[in-house]
C-alpha cells in the first residue's frame, strides 16, 4: 500500500534527528508540528480503513467457516437418514467453500498484519507530537537564550569599541597638552631677557629726583616767603 511507504519511516523516526536539522527551531518547530498533525490525520484516516477492512475480511472468513460447518452438520444429518447422495452433495459444497475459505484467511492474514503496521505508524506519530508538544516551549525558551546571549555578544563588541575609540580620544587629549606646553616653552623662550642692570639705574634714579613739594618749599626760602 502506498501509504504504508509513505509512513514506514516514522517508525524508524527519531525526533531528535529532525529537530538537529532545523535551522531556527522557534520558527520550524510550529510548522514541523502543523505538518505532523496533517500526517497523523492522514494516518488516521488510513489506519481506520484498513482496521475495517481487517474487520470485513475476518467477517467473511468467520461466515465463510460457519457455512462450511453448517454443511458438515448436513452432511451427517444426510447419512443418518441414509441419504448417501444427499451427503454427498453436502459434501461437495462444504469442500467448494473450504477453498474459498482458504483464499479469505490469507486476505485476513495480509489485512491484520496491514492494520498492525498502521496503528504501530499512528501510535509513533502521536506519540513524536505529544513529545513534541511537551517540549515545544523549552525549545522556544532556549532559542529565546540563546539570540539574547548572541545580542549581549553584539553589545559587548560595541562596549569594547567604543572604549578603544575612548582610549584614541584620551592618546589625542595627550597630544594636544603635548603640543600646548611645547608652544608655552617655545613662547617663554622667546621673551627677551631681563636687564638688571636698567631696572636698577631707573630705582636711584627716581630718588636722585626732587618730588613737587621739595622744590616748592626750596623756591619758597629762596624767596623769602
């Protein structure tokens, strides 16, 4: 049957296996599970026609049997009322439906061992999405972790370039300072030097010289005044 290869690899499925493969788990695990639940309906719907048609080829071997009981039961009947060619007769339906009876349990054996593999394959696949389910959030949540650590790696980064860009700041601060004392030096250098000597001469000479009210008080006396 064609859904029997279809589904024979759920059984051998592994979960795990699948679940490795997804490239962002958040964003597959709901679909992945959407498209389990369609197969499991699939399953289902298959598994159900083929348990009834398990039930239907039991049924006519079951029916198939009791007739060929049944014309036994005449057969015997037929002999104890010495009626040898009646029994006969009995007889050779009884053999006709043994035949016939033979070709539906070989239907039925084909049909239950059908029905096992398809409630083994229902049963595995319901059993992944309840799995699947219970660990739906856990996945979700360890995603979640795993990009806010990816985004706290990306600040991390920034944080330390942005600290080399602070330490590019604080060598130019340097510099400059560098440079500004250097200008300072070079501008005191440049001054010309203090001649003692004149700075000197101008102190005596300033006491060497009458203030107002001497040479006013000198012209006074000369006067007389």
């Amino acid at each position: 049957m064609a859904i029997l290869e279809r589904f024979n690899d759920i059984i051998r499925a592994n979960i795990n296996a699948v679940l490795d493969k997804m490239e962002d788990p958040s964003k597959m695990i709901d679909q992945y599970l959407t498209d389990m639940m369609e197969d499991l309906a699939e399953v289902k719907h298959e598994t159900a026609g083929v348990m009834a048609e398990e039930a239907r080829t039991k049924r006519l071997a079951d029916e198939n049997d009791a007739e060929v009981a049944k014309y036994a039961e005449f057969a015997k009947k037929a002999l104890s009322a010495g009626k040898e060619d009646d029994a006969r007769v009995f007889i050779g339906k009884k053999q006709e439906l043994e035949v016939a009876g033979a070709g539906l349990k070989t239907a039925y054996a084909s049909a239950h061992a059908n029905a096992v593999k398809m409630r083994q394959m229902h049963d595995k696949l319901s059993s992944d999405i309840e799995a699947l389910k219970a660990r739906r959030e856990t996945i979700k949540a360890k995603v979640s972790v795993a990009k806010t650590q990816e985004k706290l790696t990306e600040v991390k980064s920034a944080v330390e370039k942005t600290q080399g860009a602070m330490g590019a700041f604080e060598r130019m601060e340097e510099k400059a300072d560098k440079m500004l004392d250097q200008a300072n030096a070079m501008a005191e250098l440049s001054e010309e030097p203090i001649d003692e000597a004149k700075a000197l001469e101008e102190k005596y000479a300033k006491q060497g010289t009458p203030s107002v009210d001497e040479e006013l008080e000198k012209l006074k006396k000369e006067m007389g005044l």
